[in-house]
C-alpha cells in the first residue's frame, strides 16, 4: 500500500541466503529451488508468505529431494500437486456393474508402469474392494495415479414360487422390477411378485439405484389350472376394498373367507389376517402407499390392490 520506491527498497528485509531461484506459491505456501549451492538435498519454503520480515518463517530445508533429484533447477507444476493425486488430468467417479471393471490409464507417451502390487502390466482387472496405484516413468518424471474401488451389493436375482405367485429367493431389494413371459414384457407386472395366470416361461428384469441391470434365468410354469384361474376371476370382481386412500381401518367385502396380507412396495410383509373377510388395521403406519394381497384358501392370489394411508 506504499506507493514510494524509497520505501519499498527500504523495506527489504534478508530472510534467507542468497541464491534462491525459481519462486512457486500454492496453497499459501511459496517453494523456492536452491542455486547458490549449485545443487541442494532440499527445496526450501515459505511457509507464511503474508507475515513482513522474518515472520514469514523461512525454511532453509523443508522438503528433502529423491535421490537423483539433486541437480533441480525448476519447479515443474506436477511437483506441489495435492498426495492424493498427482496424475495431470481428472477422471470423475465412475459406476460400472458387476460384469467387471479394469483399470487402463491412458498411454500416450509410452509411459513404463509399475503398481501397487509391482506388476508391470498396462492395465489391472479388479475383482475385489481396494485401493490401487500405479506409477508411470517417461524416462524423467515419474506420476501416481490412485483409484478407490467400492463394491456395492447387487445379488443375480432368482425366482421362486409360492403356489402361482412368482417371487425372488432372499430378502434383497432392488429398485424395480419388471416381470417377462416368453421374453415379453408384461404389462404392469412391475412390483417384486406376480401371479402368474398362464402357463409359460417367466423371467424378471431388476435394477438398482446405481443403475445396474440384471435379468434373472427362466423359470418355467406348468402347473397353472385354468379353471380355478376362471373362479378367481369372478371372485375377484366380487370382492370390495374399502375406503381408498384409508385412515386407521380398511375394509375387505367378500362373499367367502379370504386371506389378508399387507406389503410395502418392496414386497416386504407388515401385517396379515387369516380370519376371513373384516378389516385390516392400518393404524401406527406412516402415510404413503401399501399392497393389499387377498389370497383364497389354498393361498393363491386373488387380487391385489394399492392402498394409500393418508
């Protein structure tokens, strides 16, 4: 802020020896390369460049040099780039499903690797959770380039059945669903069971929040009797479901005795009534949408409705 060159030459104030060369500032920090030895061990630093004088705690030694690395003149700019990554280029995190991941750095310059593991490959396949580093020569410089790998669980979805209701083996939850005949999607067939109505070869389509696909192997149905499918047809149109969207207490009109299941949106159970046709407390539940399974008595899936708490 003094606009004087008298004053400004007065205020120089020595710090350090003479010979300091090439100057470098990051991160508030300035680093200096050495000259008035010829060659140095070290490059030295600043380490609070805005104190005056000697407050601005010059460092003669801060950072000793590689062996080899004596004869430094310059400050290259990969020199102060932050330990966790010193590679020239970004690459933003990348999700990939569990057909396998390999590790390929770009090799424009015929660059020799060597990785955490010491081999020498120019690409690593990952199988496993980690974190992986692989180092790369030109001859004169040598760069780091680290990758963190996470596993994210997305089990190979595989169907069971429950008398004529398809459905999945675990307790694994995917984020949708999407049931096939025949390699056919079927229409609205997009919650974690189905029941199925013909005979024929079923497959379901998953994926998770990261976006991964799966598709489950077939599972073939032949056991489904079309004239019992025909007598839940008319039981269902007969069968009321009542009020909808609910507050406490839905109500379930049938002229024979029904099961009552109550499922989330997951498929997972919450509540359920073996006792016939009644009533069904929703009561205590958080508001939002529900699955009301009705089943005969052979339990078989005779309808199956949303159900809105509100």
């Amino acid at each position: 802020s003094v606009y004087d060159s008298t004053s400004i030459l007065n205020s120089i104030t020595e710090i350090g020896p003479l010979g300091i060369g090439i100057l470098n500032l990051y991160n508030d920090t300035i680093y200096c390369v050495q000259t008035y030895r010829g060659y140095s061990d070290y490059i030295s630093r600043i380490n609070q460049p805005n104190l005056a004088g000697t407050a601005c705690n010059f460092h003669d030694t801060g950072i000793r040099l590689l062996p080899g690395d004596s004869s430094l003149t310059d400050l290259h700019n990969n020199v102060v780039l932050p330990l966790y990554d010193t590679f020239g280029s970004l690459v933003l995190d990348t999700t990939t499903c569990p057909s396998g991941l390999i590790l390929k750095p770009e090799n424009k310059h015929n660059f020799l690797y060597v990785w955490n593991d010491g081999t020498t490959t120019t690409s690593k396949i990952i199988s496993k959770a980690g974190t992986y580093w692989v180092t790369q020569n030109d001859g004169c410089h040598t760069y780091v380039d680290t990758f963190v790998i996470r596993i994210f669980n997305f089990p190979e979805p595989i169907i069971n059945i429950n008398v004529l209701e398809l459905g999945l083996a675990g307790n694994h939850s995917y984020s949708s669903y999407q049931w096939l005949l025949n390699g056919e999607i079927i229409p609205g067939a997009d919650q974690s069971t189905y029941t199925v109505a013909e005979n024929g070869d079923y497959r379901i389509v998953v994926s998770n929040d990261a976006g991964c696909i799966d598709t489950s192997e077939v599972y073939k149905v032949t056991n489904v009797d079309e004239n019992a499918i025909d007598e839940r047809s008319i039981l269902r149109e007969q069968i009321k479901v009542y009020p909808n969207p609910v507050g406490n207490v839905v109500h379930i009109q049938s002229p024979v005795k029904v099961g009552i299941e109550l499922t989330d949106i997951a498929g997972r159970i919450i509540r359920t009534s073996k006792a016939g046709a009644g009533s069904l407390s929703l009561e205590s539940l958080s508001e939002g949408m529900y699955l009301l399974r009705i089943t005969d008595r052979n339990g078989r899936l005779i309808k199956m409705e949303k159900i809105i708490k509100n």
